[in-house]
DNA sequence: CACCAGGCAAGTA
DNA sequence: TACTTGCATGGT
C-alpha cells in the first residue's frame, strides 16, 4: 500500500522523544559510499569494533576502492579482514558484492542512483550474501535513498515496547514504518540511528529492563 | 569463563 | 513451509 495520507503521530512522537534524549546520530560511521558499503557487509551479526578493525586494515593495504575490490584475490581478501569474524563467508560476499556491481554499475555509485529504488533493491537481493538489511544499509546510508532499516534492535525494542505484534517478518516490519512515515531519507537515517544507539545503550538482551529508556517502560 | 554482536544462506523434515 | 545450523573474531 502506497499511503498518501498522514504520518503516525505515535511513531513521530518516538522518534522525538528518541532524538531529544540522545541527540544527532550522524550516521553512518565511516566516510563515503564505498566504504558504508563494505561496512554493511562487514557488520552482519558483528560488533561495529570489529569492522573498525578490518576497514582500518583494508585502508592501510590502499585496498578501500573499487578497482582493488574487483581485481583482489579472496583468499587475501580474507586475511585482511579476518578481525570483522566469518572472515572466509565475508570474503566471499564482498567478492560477490563487487563482481555485481562492477559488471552491472561499471563500479559507479551515480549509476546505482539512477536506478527506481525497488528495483535496485531486488538487484540487490539476488546478490549471494546480501539480505534485507544489508540491501536497506546501502540504499539508505551509501546511496541515500528513503528505504527503512530493519535490525535486531528495532525487533527487540519494539516488542519490548508492545508497540507491534511479536514474529513480524522483516518486509512487514519496514512496511509498518514506511506507511506511517513520510518518504524521508533524513528521517528514516536519523530514526535507524537512534534505534541502535537506544538498543546498545539502553535496551540490551541481557538488560530486560531498559533502565533510563526514554521511552520508560 | 560464558555470552554477545547493526545477518544470511543452506540444510533438514 | 518452518525450524536448525554454520560461520568467527574481539569486547565485557
């Protein structure tokens, strides 16, 4: 459903009462779209601190760019950024990764922004190791397109707030969002930002309490 | 020491 | 279709 009507003054008032306790986010970590690109791979089921660690290791061998992405040997690949963990799989998805968008994008972002945003994303989906998360990261964050991100955090936090109905799939859960919000890029950057910062910070698994949630609960 | 981290795909019944 | 399992390092 394409909703034309008005935003959910529910969610706004989370994503408000969000911001006002943890201000700007200024996400994502990490400069330009190649390497939020690398991130996103990198990140999946991974602390942010290990990927630091790889990235750092993959801009110290000059080997954060396209050409050296496309042109470098997996099995080197995998040495460099053994520190993000699931190094061999890793490896092989940034591998798969950039053969795609090498030979279907000529490794050009502006060619990927083109591009209807659903349609890229169900590029994006055939691409082994790249899921719904991931797909979302790179539209929102490295091609700022308005897509929602959907992560453990945003699950855990809103069925912990009883705020949706528990085991919503991934597609109805960003759907939830995308309804009820304007299509906004800065918007849906800002709101996924400040749900991971709340979860880290606030809303851990092992921390059923949320502590100082502003949301209170 | 045990547990967790900004997933995803392949295998099983 | 609905579960389960493998993948791995580094921080708390």
């Amino acid at each position: 459903m394409v909703m034309a009507g008005k935003a959910d003054e529910n969610l706004l008032n989370i994503y408000h009462k969000l911001f006002s306790f943890l201000g700007p986010s200024h996400w994502w970590p990490g400069e330009g779209p190649l390497e939020i690109m690398v991130g996103a791979i990198l990140t999946q089921n991974t602390a942010w601190n290990n990927v630091e660690q790889a990235i750092n290791r993959l801009k110290a061998e000059g080997a954060l760019s396209v050409k050296a992405l496309t042109q470098v040997n997996e099995g080197q690949l995998a040495e460099w950024i053994r520190p993000a963990g699931y190094y061999h799989l890793k490896a092989r998805r940034l591998k798969a990764f950039f053969s795609f968008f090498q030979e279907r994008y000529q490794g050009r972002i502006q060619r990927m922004k083109e591009r209807p945003m659903e349609e890229l994303r169900q590029e994006l989906l055939s691409v082994k190791g790249i899921g719904p998360e991931t797909a979302d990261s790179i539209l929102l964050y490295a091609l700022e397109m308005p897509t929602f991100v959907v992560d453990a955090y945003t699950f855990r936090i809103l069925s912990r707030h009883h705020l949706v109905e528990e085991e919503m799939g991934y597609e109805v859960l960003r759907a939830y969002f995308m309804d009820r919000l304007p299509r906004d890029t800065r918007l849906y950057n800002e709101f996924h930002a400040l749900l991971v910062r709340l979860g880290k910070d606030y809303c851990k698994k092992n921390n059923p309490r949320c502590g100082l949630c502003p949301l209170g609960g």
